[in-house]
C-alpha cells in the first residue's frame, strides 16, 4: 500500500490557454509550490491530451495532481501563495479528492 492516503487532482480552464506569458507564471508558480513544499508527496503536472474518445476530457489547460499523507496537510503556505499568485489566470477549476481504501 502507498503510504500517501490523500490525493488531490486539480483541472485548471485558463481564460486565454494559448497565452505563453500566462503558461510561463502558472508553471513557474505550480513548481516553486510543489518542488518546496513540505508535505507533497507525489505530484504529476500535465496538459490535457489530444483524444477523439467521448468518454475523454481535453478541454482543460492543466492537470495537477498531488499526493499527500492527510487532507489536512494540502493546506500549507506555499499552496495558498501559488493560488494568489495564479487564480488570476483561470475561468475554472476543478478539484477531485480521493483517498486510499
């Protein structure tokens, strides 16, 4: 068994996904936030792929998904700096939280 118990998946609509200047910010500011964070255990940053299968979601920008040993330690300074320093750049999240059985 994994010893992360809490895993978050975050999918990030950018109001303008085609800006080189807004991608530059959020994946400078989504890596400062993982790469020092205490308490992320696994993290995984990716773009929505090309699919032709309905049952496949691509219209997101980004997807982040993080794994922690508790929900509680997801809140931590560096995810609250990165979420002010980003939330400017994005129409829509959307967060799925799990945990292992």
């Amino acid at each position: 068994m994994n010893k992360e118990n809490f895993r978050r998946t975050v999918l990030f609509w950018f109001k303008k996904p085609s800006n080189n200047a807004d991608r530059a910010t959020f994946e400078t500011s989504l890596k400062q936030f993982t790469d020092h964070s205490i308490y992320v255990q696994n993290k995984h940053i990716g773009v929505a792929p090309v699919s032709k299968r309905d049952v496949v979601d691509s219209s997101f920008t980004y997807c982040l998904t993080v794994s922690f040993l508790s929900k509680k330690d997801q809140d931590e300074p560096a995810h609250l700096k990165f979420i002010d320093t980003c939330s400017h750049l994005w129409d829509k999240v959307v967060v799925n939280d799990s945990i292992s059985i």
